[in-house]
C-alpha cells in the first residue's frame, strides 16, 4: 500500500494525524467533553482511525486497509449523523424560538436543491447518488445550524457555528469530490482527492481555534441576559395564546 502513496501525500497525511492528535489534547485540555460529547468522540475516534490506517498502509497489504477503511468509514459517518443530532438540538428545541418556521423553511428549500442536483447530475449508479445526497444533505444541515446558531446570538453560538460550519465545508468537498470523480482523468480525480486531506487540516486548525481562543465563547452580558429574558417572554405569551 505504501508504495502507491506519494510525498506530498505522506506529507498530508502525517499533517492531519499531528494536528488531530493536537486536537485531541486541546479537547481534554478545555474539558470539551461536556460542551459537544458525541463531537468529542468523533474528533478521537477520527484521529484513532487516521493513525491506525497509517500503520496499516506501511506494515499490512492493501486487502486488510481496505477493509479497515470502509468499516472505519462506516463507524465515522455513524458518528458524524449523531454529532449533527447533538448539535442540532441546540439550535432547535421543541420550543417557538425566533423565526423557526421561517428556519426550517430555509432548510427544507435546501435540501429539495440537493435532491434536484443528485436526481439530474448524471452519476453511473444508484449508490452514487445516495453517497452524493448524503454527503452534501449533511453538509446542507450543518451550514443551516451554524447560520441559525448565529442568528440567536447567545453566547454559545460562535463555538457552535465554528464547529458546525467547518463540518459543513468539510462535507461539501467531500460531497464534490465524489460528484465529480466518474467524469475527469484519474490524474485530475488525485490532485481533486489530495484537496480533501488540506480540506481536513484546515478543518483541525479552525477547531483549535475556536476552542481554545476567547472567540469561540464569550461571556454572558446583561444585555444578552435581557434578550433571553424577552425571548421567553414572548415564548410563554404565544403558548398563552395558543392554550385559550
């Protein structure tokens, strides 16, 4: 298997296992754990499985990499579906929050142009299109939920837009990749695929970031305390409504 990677590739590729590892103690460093736990689990379980596939190209045969990669893969989106779960009900509780109809409506009319763009973008086979919608769907959902994270403006909002938009990004080029992968040279699909691994060591770098500077959290003012304060306020007075 080694001998298929190139410099450049082994240079990203120890690049991205450096700087998820840094990430990692970043994460028990902040106590993030208690701030997004299944993003936390992700983020480890990411850097386990980038290491372990390094270890596996240079001392194993490709048949056992293969196998490893795709059940890994399976393993990571599993856990990418419930890191988008645990971020989303952040943003969205079961509660009339400002503008949520109008939200949802945004984020619906999206995910309709990504089935539209999946149906017609010519792709050999059905799981093609499945793998293409998936990715971009997600990519779609994560964007929406770091945007209305933004909206609401509480103090937690830049951290969690910083995660979630970044894997957002990150899912669109993924998204793209495949897209395009059945209909340029193999040559070009290479260079196309290596935009992936910069795609994920800027993703690490921008989550160190927002983790670790007074950016990603900023205190509580009583400003903010009073905007939360009118929120409910006008939350409790529809529910009044709604209950005469």
């Amino acid at each position: 298997m080694k001998n298929y990677l190139s410099g450049a590739d082994l240079a990203m590729w120890i690049t991205l296992i450096v700087s998820k590892l840094v990430f990692c103690l970043c994460i028990l460093k902040k106590h993030f754990f208690d701030r997004l736990a299944l993003f936390s689990v992700l983020v480890f379980f990411s850097s386990a499985k980038s290491l372990g596939l390094w270890v596996i190209a240079y001392w194993a045969d490709y048949a056992l990499y293969y196998y490893a990669f795709y059940i890994s893969g399976y393993i990571e989106t599993a856990l990418v579906f419930l890191t988008l779960i645990e971020c989303g009900r952040q943003v969205l509780p079961g509660l009339n929050l400002p503008q949520k109809e109008k939200a949802l409506v945004y984020l619906l009319a999206s995910l309709a142009t990504v089935f539209i763009f999946v149906a017609y973008w010519p792709l050999n086979f059905l799981e093609n299109r499945i793998e293409v919608g998936a990715y971009l769907s997600i990519s779609v959902t994560f964007i929406f939920i770091a945007a209305y994270s933004r909206y609401l403006g509480l103090y937690w909002s830049r951290l969690l837009a910083g995660v979630t938009f970044t894997l957002g990004l990150l899912f669109l080029v993924e998204g793209a990749i495949r897209a395009i992968s059945w209909h340029y040279p193999s040559a070009l699909v290479l260079q196309v695929r290596q935009l992936s691994q910069i795609a994920n060591i800027l993703a690490v770098v921008s989550w160190i970031v927002v983790i670790l500077s007074p950016w990603g959290e900023r205190e509580m003012t009583e400003q903010d305390l009073k905007k939360i304060e009118a929120a409910f306020a006008r939350i409790e007075a529809s529910v009044g409504i709604g209950g005469h």
